[in-house]
C-alpha cells in the first residue's frame, strides 16, 4: 500500500511537470482573478476587518451547531432549548461587543 502511495505521488507530480504551463510565477498568479498584487501578501490590515471577522465567526459557529441542534430538539426535550438559548447568549455577548467596537459601521 505504501509502494503504491509513493508511485502515485510520483506518477502526479510528473504528470504536472510535464503539463505545466512554462512561464514565470508571477506573470501567471490566480489572486484577484489573474491582476497583478498591488501590496505584499502579509502586509497589515485596518483593524476594522478584525472585528467584522469575529461578527462572521459568531453567526457562523451559530449555524454550525444549530443544525445538528435542530435534528435532536425533538427527542431532547425543554434542556436543548435552554443549552441552545444559552449558547445564543453568548454569542450574543461577542456580536454587542462587536457592535459597541464600530464593526457595523463601514464608513
């Protein structure tokens, strides 16, 4: 199983090697639909940004778990409502902070 994990590794990367297109990397970079990068890649960003991304993750974590949460609800009974209510409030707490920060101003 190893010997065929190897042998597949090998035969893909000489596949793309052969494939290749043989031009620069820099002349043929996929960021922003093929436009040249008008900044560094690791240069800095507004603070702004970090705060919209903690507003992201909260709905987001929220809807990670509500749907499993929404399949078991049923047979659960009254504590998954209260567990859910609970998980609400505090992500509740993260998006008033959020707010109170300016992450909902965008100007």
């Amino acid at each position: 199983m190893a010997l065929m994990a190897v042998l597949a590794v090998v035969f893909l990367f000489t596949f793309h090697r052969l494939t290749a297109v043989d031009t620069s990397p820099l002349e043929v970079l996929p960021a922003q639909s093929g436009w040249m990068p008008q900044e560094h890649a690791l240069s800095r960003f507004h603070v702004r940004w970090y705060l919209a991304s903690i507003v992201f993750l909260a709905f987001d974590i929220e809807m990670l778990f509500m749907y499993p949460w929404a399949v078991i609800v049923i047979e659960r009974g009254m504590s998954a409502v209260v567990e859910m209510f609970l998980f609400l409030g505090a992500l509740l707490v993260g998006v008033v902070w959020a707010w109170r920060e300016g992450a909902f101003r965008w100007a």
